[in-house]
C-alpha cells in the first residue's frame, strides 16, 4: 500500500501476523511507538513516555546518542558482515575495552546477539570444562527463553516448559530475599544460611558443573543479596570445585552503581555472562566472558559452540561506542550519584503507601514490592494469577503511570524501576510524583 498506515492497522497488522511475548495473545494490546529522545519515547498520537524501567533494556544511554548512532551507520558501511572466523577490527577493540571495565581475570570471549544466548554458551562451556553435568540456578531468577536458559529460569516463565523432565541437569537453591527468607532466617543472625544450603545441595549431589546467579537478582524484583553472601558463595565453589557463572545480563554495565554488580563485593566469577546494556541496548549483543584457566583448557579441547551472527561487526561497534560514552559521560559515579536521589525518593514513599511492603535497590536498579499486609508480607498476586494472565494491582498501577506519561513495569507483584543513567533529578521527581498518585490504586485494593 502507498498510503502510510494508521495506527489502528498498525496495531491490528501487528497482533494478527506477531506472536506478542510471555502473554495470551488475546490480551495483547501494544502501543504504537513512532519515536524517541533521551529518556522519552513517543507513540503516534505525539503522546511522550518518560521510561522510567528503560524498558528492562537498560539502555544506559538513552535514545538517540549520536555517537553510537554514527558508529552502527559508519560500521554498516565498511563491513556490514563477515564470518565470525574472520579477525575483525570492531572484535579487537571490543575484546580490548573490555578488558578494562569487567572484573580482572576474565579475558576470553565469545559474543552471542541476546542473554540467552550468551547463558546457552556459558552452561556448554561449563559442562565442557568440567566434564560434569547438573546446574544449580536459585528460584526468583530469570536466565532466557531457551531450552537450557528456561530451564534455569527460576520463576513461572519455566513452568510451561517443565512436563517431560526437559529441563533436566538444572537444579534451585532458594532465593536470597532477606525482606522475606525463603528459608525463614533474619539477617545477619542467619550467618548467611542460604549460601550454606546451596552447599549443602553440591554436597549432597553429584556431577555438579557450575552454579549460576544473577549477583543482584533482575526481574524478579531486585532482590541484593547481603555483603557477606558473594564472597562465601566463592568459596564454597573454590572449595567444591564448581564454577561460578555470574549473570550480568541486567546488572552490569553501571546499573548498580559499579560496572559489574560483583564488583561491589571484589568477587570474581568464572564466567560472566551480560547483554542488554553492553550496547545500550541500540543493537543485539550478548556476552559470555571466562577466565583465562577456562580459555586454556580450550587450546587444545575442541570448543564445540558457534553461531552465524556471533561477533557480528554491527553488533561489536556500537558497542565500543556505548562503552566509550559511559565513561566520558561517568555514568557509573552518576548511577551511585544520581541512583541515591532516586532510592530516597522512592523510600519517602512507605510511610505513604500501605500497600508498599519494601522499597530497595542498589544504584540507579530499584524495585518496590506490594503487599496485602505490610506486618504479614502477603503478595498482592500469586505466581499463578500471573501465569493464568490475570490483569494484577501492579499491572493496573503501571498502566494508570502510562496514562500519566510514565512508563514502568510490573511483574508478579513488584515494580523494576530501572531508568537510563542520564536521567536528571527532575524527571525522577515527575516519574515519582505521579507513582505517588498511581499508588492509589493499590491502597484502595488492600
Ligand atoms: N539473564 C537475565 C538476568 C535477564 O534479565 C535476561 C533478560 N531479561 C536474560 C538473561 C535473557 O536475555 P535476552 O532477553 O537478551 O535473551
């Protein structure tokens, strides 16, 4: 058709021929973006967002950065694509970048286009190394959307693919919560028990290859676990022979105030695995990241792993740019700087709100848990009203905030607030003013 389509086709083009993503489909009603500047992004009607979770992208930068624009456009036009097998300058001065920001001693790498792939190849590589086979992941995580990553994924998005046991080799430690502990501990009494009982499980099972978690847990409500629990959790894999694979896949990249979360502990994984924030989310990449020991065993063991769009020049460039803006912008002192405006912020609002249970986070990564029953810690959802797509109390808070020009998003029963690291004060004070009134919503459901 010549004619530009209204948004109405749009939307309807869009839910007749696209599977929209973790939803029945019937409820899938998406808005028509058409644009985007800095922290904003606007749909058809000239409506602007103010994206107060960056869309769970994290993208660091915001819209519209010229200088990862000019690098993807400059990219495309000396080399759009070439084998993986091939040396390319975009892979060398990304590899070399890297080894600047990410923890010291990992130094092999192997770039994926999403998370999940880069989990794919951190399990293989893993299972390969060690020659053993069983996985420990924690519950209220999330890994990726396939076979092996999905079956990590300690939250309900695994529960459709668990019949016929093909999930098989991934087994789950409690979760880190000590707002609510699984294992009904108070810290710091609790001598940080659920790094015991991840002990206790490697202990008690054989063949295990490696242990995987996220450092400061993502979608599941940023859940940060006490100062004590990642230098234990690495000595317990030390003494037991199990690689650490830490998940940075939203953590990293300056979200939590350092350029990786383990970072604010000094531990050191086996392998680390992130994406999203790695390009600012402008373009597809994914990183699995691993010590120079693992690299070695792989000199002469064959590295039975690859993809065509791995190392994809468009992919690498933008990448160095986005590296590079972040630190002529300082974006991880701002994330600490700027993080801890919006943390008090979004704390001043407890004593407001009954429905609130907790408020936490860690540099510009905050969540804010609803309850029934602040004494009681009752969830206003279940994982199950999620599973069966019923429209919960934070979707009808989040969708009263898109209607204030905010968007922010909702899982279970929390928020993730997650806003890209050059967002001013200002905005954070709009996005938290207008969640004050949204709130509401909650507060007359209790
Ligand atoms: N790990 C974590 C911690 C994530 O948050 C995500 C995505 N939300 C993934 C892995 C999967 O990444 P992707 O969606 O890029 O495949």
């Amino acid at each position: 058709p010549d004619q530009p389509m209204t948004t109405q086709e749009v939307v309807e083009w869009t839910k007749k021929l696209n599977y929209g993503t973790w939803r029945y489909q019937k409820s899938w009603n998406p808005m028509h973006i058409v644009d985007a500047e800095g922290c904003y992004f606007t749909d058809a009607n000239g409506k602007r967002y103010l994206d107060f979770s960056a869309q769970l992208m994290c993208s660091n930068l915001g819209h519209k950065n010229a200088a990862v624009i000019k690098a993807i456009a400059d990219q495309a036009q000396k080399l759009a694509y070439i084998m993986p097998s091939y040396a390319t300058d975009a892979r060398v001065e990304l590899s070399r970048l890297l080894l600047e920001v990410l923890p010291e001693g990992i130094t092999k790498f192997f770039f994926t286009t999403s998370g999940t792939e880069a989990n794919e190849a951190a399990f293989k590589i893993a299972r390969m190394y060690t020659g053993k086979t069983k996985i420990i992941a924690r519950y209220r995580s999330y890994h990726g959307s396939t076979m092996a990553s999905i079956a990590a994924t300690g939250d309900p998005r695994r529960w459709a693919m668990e019949p016929g046991g093909k999930g098989q080799g991934f087994l789950f430690a409690p979760e880190v919560n000590c707002y609510k502990c699984p294992i009904k501990h108070t810290y710091p009494e609790c001598g940080i028990a659920c790094a015991d009982y991840l002990e206790h499980m490697i202990e008690n099972e054989s063949d295990v290859a490696a242990v995987i978690v996220e450092p400061v847990v993502g979608t599941n409500g940023v859940l940060v676990p006490p100062k004590e629990y990642f230098p234990k959790l690495r000595e317990i894999c030390d003494r037991r022979g199990v690689l650490l694979i830490a998940d940075e896949v939203m953590s990293g990249w300056g979200r939590t105030g350092e350029w990786f979360a383990v970072d604010h502990w000094g531990v050191k994984p086996d392998i680390l695995v992130t994406a999203k924030g790695i390009t600012s989310a402008y373009v597809p990449l994914g990183l699995c990241a691993t010590t120079g020991k693992i690299a070695e065993y792989f000199e002469d063991h064959f590295f039975a792993h690859g993809h065509t769009y791995e190392a994809h020049p468009i992919t690498l460039a933008p990448a160095v740019a986005a590296i590079r803006e972040m630190q002529r912008l300082n974006l991880i002192n701002r994330a600490k700087e700027v993080g801890a405006y919006l943390g008090e912020k979004l704390k001043a609002l407890k004593p407001k709100h009954p429905s609130i249970g907790e408020v936490r986070g860690l540099g510009m990564f905050w969540a804010i848990e609803l309850v029934r029953d602040q004494e009681k810690k009752t969830p206003f959802n279940t994982k199950q009203d999620k599973v069966d797509g019923k429209a919960t109390v934070v979707d009808q808070v989040a969708a009263e905030m898109l209607k204030r020009g905010v968007s922010i998003q909702a899982w279970i029963s929390h928020f993730v607030i997650a806003p890209p690291l050059i967002i001013e004060k200002a905005e954070i004070d709009t996005a938290v003013d207008a969640l004050d009134q949204a709130l509401a919503i909650a507060d007359k459901a209790l």
